[in-house]
C-alpha cells in the first residue's frame, strides 16, 4: 500500500478479504460518484488521460470485460485487450512470459480474469503495473462484489444488519466468496443454501451461516441473490438435473414471499432461466439484476481511478 485517494491507499484489487470497512464505505462512495458521470449527456471525463489499460481475459467474460472498458473510456484511459484464444498461451508460452511482454508495452493497470486461483497475485509480485482481480478461479471477483454491495445500498440505504441469503453453487463461486468478506465487513448477516455437494467444507468459518433449504435462506431475507450452476467448474455432476436443482432449489414467485415485502433479487450472471431462478422473478418488481450491470461500471471506474492515481510502482 502506498498511496491513493481519500482513504483509499491500495496498488492492486486483489480481493475483498482483509481490506477494511473504511476502505470499502470509500469505494462505495467513490463509486456513487463515478455513476454521476454516466448520468451526463457526455458520458466523459479526461481522469485517466495519458494512462493505458490491458485486459488479459483467459476465461470468457461479457458483463466484466464490457464494463471494464466502458469504464476506462469514460475516463479516458487507453486500452488494450487480450483473450486466451488470441495470445501465445496457446502456444505454451507461460502466464509470467506472457504478462512480462504486455508489460513491455506500458500498462499502468493490468485488468486480468484467469481460471487458476491465485493468478493475480501471482502476477501482482512481478509487474510493476497496477492488477486488477477480475474473477480467479473460484477464489474472489471483488469488483462483482462491490458493484454487489453498491446496489443494495442505493436501494435499501445500508448494508449493516441486512439479511442477505446466497444460493446456489457456492462452492465454485467466486462470487459467493468475495460477497461474503464485503457483506460480513460490512455488517450483513449472510446465509447460504444450495445442495449439500455444492456447500465447500469449512465455509461458515468465513462468517456465514449455512442453511439446509432455500425456504430457510430466504425468511425474513432483505437480499436473495442467486448464483449460476458453473459446470465449466464441475469434476462431476453434483445434482441429478436442472429440473431437480429447480424443484429444490430455484428461485420463484412463491419461495420469494417468504422474504420481506421490499426484498431485492440479485443475479451475477449470466442467468439460466427456469434453472436457478424463474423469468417471473429475474424480470420481476423486486429484481435489481439490470441495476447490477449498471453498477458495475461506476464500480470499475472508481477502482481504475484509485489505482491510476497512486504513486510510486507496484512492486
């Protein structure tokens, strides 16, 4: 840590576990303010001018990787883009060999999605340039997060002694788990439900509360928001088929009156309909999942302008 804006003083967004309530209220805050200029009729400010920004996506993205360059260009900033597909990791060469040469092109902010857990922090010992975490494997997605706790703020007016009830595939969640540092930090109590083969060991020690049934994790919730079954993850199937996951475990019309009457619903994306959650709710009154999307640009900003604004390298 080194230096920043306000109270936020970070080089890389690694992750949400262990940063503080502080310097999450400022994102947030920083955040609400960065979605301001989305509201203009020029939708731009020249913050990052002069700066440049690399997208190393190695697992597919659509709402990260879109909103990731929707909210350089507001700021200015230069970019430039990389997939899997595209680069020499298809031909062997290593994920180190690969970044050092991006590198030696000038980033000053390396925005990477990588399926090996780790691969950010790895790489955050080694370039000078600024990393930005965006999803490794099912470790953390701490901007989903944020974007997360910036949306049930603006529509409940806080975030502490919120129930918030997580369903779905928590164990190959990075979602799940960058949600559950942000939300507990911040004074939500969290649950989490989903099949007992999707539930990982020793999850509960991270500050929430494992529930057996969605009926459970629901009651009383001021917050539901279900996950994606990601079986691009999955060694074996962990459920007999999506009908069965939906008798047990989808989101619908019905299992929604059991949380409170001005409850929202949330959805990382992208959606499987009429498996995790019906098109009734996911469309519904009490769906924030567009405002989500939204979001996820003013959170970007914020954490693209902290980090182009530090001083010093990196390393």
């Amino acid at each position: 840590m080194t230096a920043g804006t306000g109270e936020l003083t970070f080089d890389h967004l690694l992750g949400l576990e262990g940063m503080d309530q502080t310097r999450i209220t400022a994102l947030l805050d920083l955040s609400q303010r960065m979605k301001e200029i989305g509201e203009r009729p020029l939708k731009k400010v020249p913050s990052l001018r002069g700066k440049t920004v690399c997208f190393f996506f190695v697992e597919p993205s659509t709402r990260t990787k879109m909103s990731f360059g929707v909210a350089a260009k507001r700021l200015s900033a230069d970019t430039m883009s990389l997939t899997a597909s595209g680069s020499s990791l298809k031909k062997g060469e290593t994920l180190l060999d690969t970044a050092m040469n991006l590198q030696a092109m000038g980033p000053d902010i390396l925005v990477i999605r990588h399926r090996a857990a780790g691969a950010p922090h790895f790489l955050s010992k080694h370039l000078s340039a600024s990393i930005v975490n965006a999803g490794d494997g099912r470790h953390e997605h701490p901007t989903q997060a944020l974007l997360d706790m910036l949306t049930i703020r603006e529509r409940l007016g806080r975030l502490e002694g919120l129930n918030v009830a997580i369903i779905g595939d928590i164990a190959n969640s990075r979602v799940a788990r960058s949600n559950i540092f942000g939300l507990t930090t911040m004074g939500a109590n969290v649950r989490l439900s989903g099949p007992a083969t999707m539930i990982p060991k020793g999850i509960d020690q991270l500050g929430a509360t494992v529930v057996p049934s969605i009926e459970d994790a629901t009651d009383g919730a001021d917050v539901v928001m279900m996950l994606r079954i990601q079986k691009e993850r999955m060694g074996s199937d962990l459920f007999p088929s999506d009908r069965e996951y939906h008798r047990q475990f989808g989101l619908t019309k019905d299992r929604l009156r059991n949380a409170k009457p001005n409850v929202i619903v949330m959805h990382p994306g992208p959606i499987n309909r009429g498996v995790e959650i019906t098109p009734e709710v996911a469309d519904g009154p009490n769906s924030v999942i567009l405002d989500q999307v939204t979001n996820g640009v003013a959170v970007r900003m914020a954490v693209l302008y902290v980090l182009a604004h530090r001083t010093g390298g990196a390393k």
